[in-house]
C-alpha cells in the first residue's frame, strides 16, 4: 500500500513566479529540494532592525545628556534623579516628534511675521509641556522653559556631530 508521505514533493508553481513564498514559508530552494533558511532569515532582526534600534537609543542618551546640561547650567530647570533625566529625554523626543509639528503648522503665520523668531516660543511650548507631564522635571517659569529649550537644542547639536565623529 502507498501512504502519501511516500510520493516525491513537487512544487505546483516556479520558485521564481512567487517570491513571496520563500519569505511566507522561510525556506529556499536548490533545485527541486527545499532547505531551511538560516537563523538570520529565520525571523531574527534585520540589519536595518538592529541600525534603527541603536539609533533610537543614540538619540535618546544625546538628548538625555543636552538636557542634563541644561539642568546643570541653568539655575530655573530641575531634574531630580537619571531615572527622572531619562524618562524627560523620552518624553521629550516624543513631545518633539507628535506635538511640535502640530504647534509649528498652527504658529506658521505668526512665525513668518516674527521672522522666525516665535519658533523659540514653540520650542519652549513643547520643553514646558514635557517638564509638566513628568515628575522629578521642573521648570520655575517659561522663560526658563524657552532658554532650557534654548540650551538642550545647541547641547544636542553639539553632542550629536561629537558622537557622528
């Protein structure tokens, strides 16, 4: 009696026609025989994967890092502890990514009419807004909120053409 697992495998289609079915199944074929991928197309991260993730965290420690010297440096801006200095420098690239290119496109007229100079007034919106939203991150007024915005975007300028080097 013949069982099925007896009959040859074939292929109903050109490995070439589907290419998304070596990436679906993680297989490869030599010839007429499928072989496992290796470990690194096994679902493993990717190069890129891996790139991006030490960038993030790159970006993260210079802004961590912008932000503790502004602390340091101006008396009216106050982190209490690393935990409190990491978790602003978190809040404060999110702030910077979602809230402050809303703020800017609703400021455009009064940015143009200012020369560009209530750009340092949104940027001291979006420090304010990160220094309310976590504890151990004070700032006594928004003048400090505008220079300690001020000081963290030269101190990460400055950190991350170091660190590029």
């Amino acid at each position: 009696m013949t069982m099925p697992w007896d009959f040859p495998v074939v292929r109903p289609c050109r490995h070439d026609a589907y290419p998304w079915h070596d990436v679906f199944w993680g297989i490869r074929w030599h010839g007429h025989r499928a072989v496992a991928r290796s470990p690194a197309h096994a679902g493993g991260p990717t190069a890129s994967a891996v790139a991006s993730i030490l960038m993030f965290l790159t970006h993260l420690l210079v802004t961590a890092v912008a932000l503790g010297v502004a602390s340091y440096i101006l008396p009216g801006v106050h982190i209490t502890s690393w935990v409190a200095l990491i978790v602003a420098a978190l809040v404060l690239g999110f702030v910077n990514t979602i809230v402050r290119p809303v703020l800017v496109f609703v400021t455009f007229p009064i940015t143009i009419l200012t020369l560009g100079l209530f750009y340092l007034v949104v940027n001291g919106i979006a420090f304010g807004l990160a220094a309310a939203v976590v504890p151990g991150f004070d700032i006594d007024s928004f003048g400090w909120a505008i220079l300690g915005a001020l000081v963290t975007g030269i101190g990460s300028w400055f950190v991350g053409a170091l660190v590029k080097q």
